[in-house]
C-alpha cells in the first residue's frame, strides 16, 4: 500500500514543472488530509508488532517523498530565478504611495463651524441619537396628540419606545436639566426624519444646535452672534441676515433666519427663536432666565459652501464626488 | 391654506396692495406666502399657516383680521343676516339635538333649511371653490365648504328626511359600528371614535367624515346645517385612526 503511493508520488514530482503543481501534491499526498497522512493515522487500529513495522516503512517513505518535494522545489526556483532575470526592475525608484484618506466635506463643514463657534465662547456637546419622546419632545413644548407634532416626521422604534431624534434639540433639554445659566453650546450631530427625498431633503442628514442662556440675553444678540458666524464662514465683510416670523413650539418668538446671498437673492437658511418658558420649566430653571436657541443644517450649509445641488450626494459615498473635496 | 386675493379684498373698503406686496406683508410679519398665481381674474395667495396660529387663521376672514392689523385697515365681516330670510319656526322642530359629553362636543348648532332645490351654485360661488382648490358639487355641498373657507368653521349639511327618528345623537360610536362615507368608503367604529348618529346608525364621525346614508341628493328637500365645536384631541386621534 505504502509503497504503491511512494511510486505514484515519485512519478507526480518528476513531472512537477511548475511550483504550483508542487505544492498540490505536497497536499495530496502529505498534507492534513494526504493520502501518506492517512495511512499513518490508520496505524493507530494495528495490533502493537504490525504498527512498529508498517509504521517504520510508512514514515521513511514519508521523508523521501519530503525530500523529493524539497530538492524538486529547490530546482524549479532556481528555474524562476533565471526567468525572472531577464525582466528589469529599478529597485531605486521610489514606491507607490499608500493613497491617503481625506474629509467628507460635511465634517469639514461641521468643525469650521465648531471652530467659528469655540472662538465665541461656546462648547461643544454632542448627545444621543436615539432619543426617547421626552426629550424629543415632551420637554421641548411638544405635548403629545398636539398637532405641532406634525412639523416632524418621525422614526419610532416601536418596541422600545424610543425614537430617532428629529432634531438636535432635545439636547437644549438635557443640558439644561444639569447645567445653570449663563450657558453657551451647541451641538453638531445627525438627525433623521420619515419622509421621502428629494434634492433638498433626505431621511438622515446634520444639524447644529446653538443654545445660549443668560439673565438678559436678547434677540439683538442672537443677530449679532449670527451674522458675525456668517461673516466668517463665508469669509465676507459683507453678509446681511434678516429674521422672519415663524413657529417653533420650543421658541416664542420664532423665526426664521434668512441671509442675502451674492446674486441679491434671500435665502432661507435656519430656524431661531428665544427659548420658551415653558422649556425653562421643565428643565427645573425657577428663576426667570432668557435666551435664545437655533438649528441649522450643516449639509445646507456644505451645499452652498461647495454649490453642491443634491444632498443626497453626500452619503452616496461615490469616489468621484468626495474626492473633490 | 390657498387664500383668494378678491375674496380677502371683499372684506375691505379700502383697496388692498397688489398682490406680491401683500404677500411680503404677511410673509414679514405673519407666515410665509410660498406662492402667488393668477388665476382667471383673481389671484391665489397659497400662505403656510404654522400651528400656532391655525386657530384664529386658517380661513379668509383669520388672513383679513391679519392683513387689517397690519395695515390697520378697517376690516368689515360681511352682515349676511340683512341677506337672509328667517322663518319664525323652530329648528328644534324638526329636529332633536341630543349631546351625550359636553367634554366631547362643547357646543353643536343646527338649522334648518326647508323647500331647497338642489342644483348646481351660483357662478361666483363656483369660482371661489376653485380657486380655493375644491371642487364645486351642488350647492348645498359648496355653500358649507364656502361658508368653511371664509370662517374657518367647518360645516355640515344633512338630509333632514333621511334621519331617522328626528334626532341627532353626539356620542362615542360603539364597537362593531360601521359607516360609509360620502366618497363610499367602509370605516369600521369604535369607543375611540365620535360620531353624529340618527335613533339608529352613526351618519356622520364627527369633524373628519360625513356619512353617505343621510347625504343631500338630487331628491333632498329639507337640510339640516351643522356647525360644530368637537374636543380637538378625539377628532385628532380620530382622523389618524
């Protein structure tokens, strides 16, 4: 038997021309599952006189067809070796380089607002993405069955009773609950909402909540700390910001914020408004504190930043739109 | 809410500003007019009105109370009853009101109208509907939706023939109740829903849905008009229902 596969291995190896071949028969004959390795794992069954012996011849066959393979392979690499020295390699010439990862241009958006804000004495805050309906809106002036709650279409993880937050805002809550005033943050972060798309919506996409809080705080110093953002982001002297009346159940008054673009044109850009007493309320505040809050879309911002025209570009993830940014 | 410019001057003696000005009027300082059309000889305002104010705006009368605050034009509602003819005779005649939770229906108000001919409305009538965005049906049909788009209240209108016993019944519909709705749809009823019924059946969910049984045809002769006020949260969670 033993002998029988040492011929047939023999005859295998010398007509072996390539490494590749080899190698298979390195495995078919003295691999896991070699046709050798399973006449030695057989010898375990034989009586203790028969094991010695078999076990002897087998595992001297075993060597030789090693050492066949081993001084087959050593001829064939020599043979690759002569091959390969009439291909030219400049080993001096410098590498490919590892291609580098770069920014989605809405992150580059999102920290050049972290940044104008920082400069302005506000933190930073980042908050839950699942958000449960208290926070979402309970504490936001949102009661339930009121049909302010139309404004957002909402994701609801029914069986947990939780909800994809809509908006940044339900961090204004949490903040305020374990923060006192004088307060300044915002909150960059992502948001969702049940609706269909189209180029200027999509069913998740970024926001940036501004809350600041103090004793005397004002709607002149919301236009101030506004229009100031604007002139650096856009980088212009020259940016005008008007505010129109609106509704925001968390806010009274609300508004919308409007910016006068280069072609002369007003442009709807962001939701304000002064904080509503009755968030104040729930987050505990009992002395008489006044401030505003804000939402603005960083994607909106991004699209008019890089004149993008579809929004849904941006989590497209198609290499030919990213790499431009 | 699409809001007719002429209708809106109706209420004013003074002539309104054209209507891209009057548009920015109320854009600067009460909602967003996100668009202004002609429309034959009228133009549409269609104006986003936000919760807050639905209330007290989402009608022609609400937008001119507006619009005369604004420019503090003196602003006239339109005295219908020099236009009106009334019998002496008692609605309450013909018909039995019966409120079974005030909480549910604060107030319910009905009157009669007798020898009506049903036909098509007068042109101008027609006209407003349309360029309001509905469809002109009959004319009692359109007068409820007419009076609707000028005051906010919605309005109801049925065959006062077709119900049985002379009695209207405001309660909670009972569960295994079925109705079917003027444009023939099946709703299935339960405690969660307020409904208008006869002696017998529920002909109308109140504030979302009339029903087809009592509705006025081309036989009807004798109306009777609802005007409603119905607890806001039932009929919310009714119409998601």
């Amino acid at each position: 038997m033993s002998n029988q596969i040492k011929q047939k291995a023999i005859e295998e190896i010398n007509q072996a021309n390539d490494l590749k071949k080899l190698e298979e028969i390195y495995r078919i004959y003295i691999g896991r599952k070699g046709k050798l390795t399973k006449v030695l794992r057989s010898l375990k069954d034989l009586s203790e006189k028969e094991k010695k012996e078999k076990g002897k011849i087998a595992n001297q066959i075993k060597q030789e067809i090693k050492q066949m393979i081993k001084d087959k392979e050593q001829k064939l690499f020599a043979k690759k070796d002569v091959n390969d020295k009439k291909e030219w390699i400049d080993i001096t010439a410098p590498g490919i380089k590892v291609p580098q990862g770069h920014l989605h241009p809405i992150t580059l958006v999102q920290r050049q607002v972290e940044d104008i804000f920082q400069s302005m004495g506000f933190s930073v805050l980042d908050g839950p993405e699942v958000e449960t309906e208290h926070y979402n809106f309970d504490a936001l002036n949102v009661p339930k069955d009121h049909p302010a709650r139309d404004m957002w279409d909402t994701f609801w993880l029914k069986d947990l009773d939780l909800l994809l937050r809509t908006h940044t805002s339900p961090m204004q809550a949490r903040y305020m609950e374990k923060n006192n005033p004088p307060l300044r943050i915002i909150i960059p972060g992502r948001c969702f909402r049940y609706e269909a798309t189209d180029s200027t919506h999509d069913v998740q996409f970024n926001q940036f909540e501004g809350l600041m809080v103090g004793e005397n705080i004002s709607v002149s110093n919301f236009k101030a700390i506004i229009e100031e953002f604007f002139k650096q982001f856009f980088n212009s002297s020259d940016i005008k910001v008007r505010l129109r009346p609106s509704y925001f159940p968390f806010v009274e008054p609300g508004f919308e914020v409007d910016i006068k673009r280069k072609d002369g044109n007003w442009l709807e850009i962001m939701g304000a408004g002064m904080v509503h007493p009755n968030v104040f309320k729930t987050a505990g505040y009992i002395k008489e504190w006044q401030g505003f809050a804000f939402g603005m879309g960083i994607d909106r911002l991004a699209m008019i930043k890089y004149q993008i025209d579809d929004i849904r570009l941006f989590y497209k993830n198609d290499l030919r739109f990213l790499k431009q940014f | 809410m699409k809001i007719s410019y002429n209708w809106l001057q109706s209420f004013f003696e003074k002539k309104l500003p054209v209507p891209n000005k009057l548009a920015d009027l109320l854009t600067f300082h009460s909602f967003e007019v996100e668009e202004i059309k002609k429309c034959d000889q009228d133009w549409i305002l269609d104006i986003d009105i936000l919760p807050n104010r639905a209330h007290d705006c989402l009608s022609h009368q609400g937008i001119a109370r507006e619009i005369s605050a604004l420019l503090k034009y003196p602003f006239k509602l339109i005295n219908y009853k020099k236009k009106i003819k009334e019998s002496k005779e008692l609605a309450s005649k013909v018909i039995d009101i019966e409120i079974e939770d005030k909480n549910l229906c604060p107030r319910y108000t009905s009157r009669v109208v007798v020898d009506v001919k049903i036909g098509p409305s007068p042109k101008w009538i027609q006209e407003r509907l349309i360029t309001c965005g509905l469809k002109p049906i009959s004319n009692v049909v359109d007068i409820a939706n007419y009076v609707m788009l000028e005051t906010g209240q919605p309005m109801h209108a049925f065959d006062a023939d077709k119900i049985k016993g002379n009695k209207l019944i405001v309660r909670r519909a009972k569960k295994g109740e079925k109705m079917v709705s003027l444009d023939d749809e099946k709703y299935d009823l339960d405690e969660n829903i307020l409904v208008i019924a006869d002696e017998k059946d529920p002909v109308c969910i109140a504030g979302i849905k009339g029903g087809i049984n009592p509705g006025i045809d081309e036989k009807t002769k004798r109306i009777i008009l609802e005007a409603a006020n119905f607890n806001p949260l039932v009929i919310r969670q009714g119409s998601k229902k």
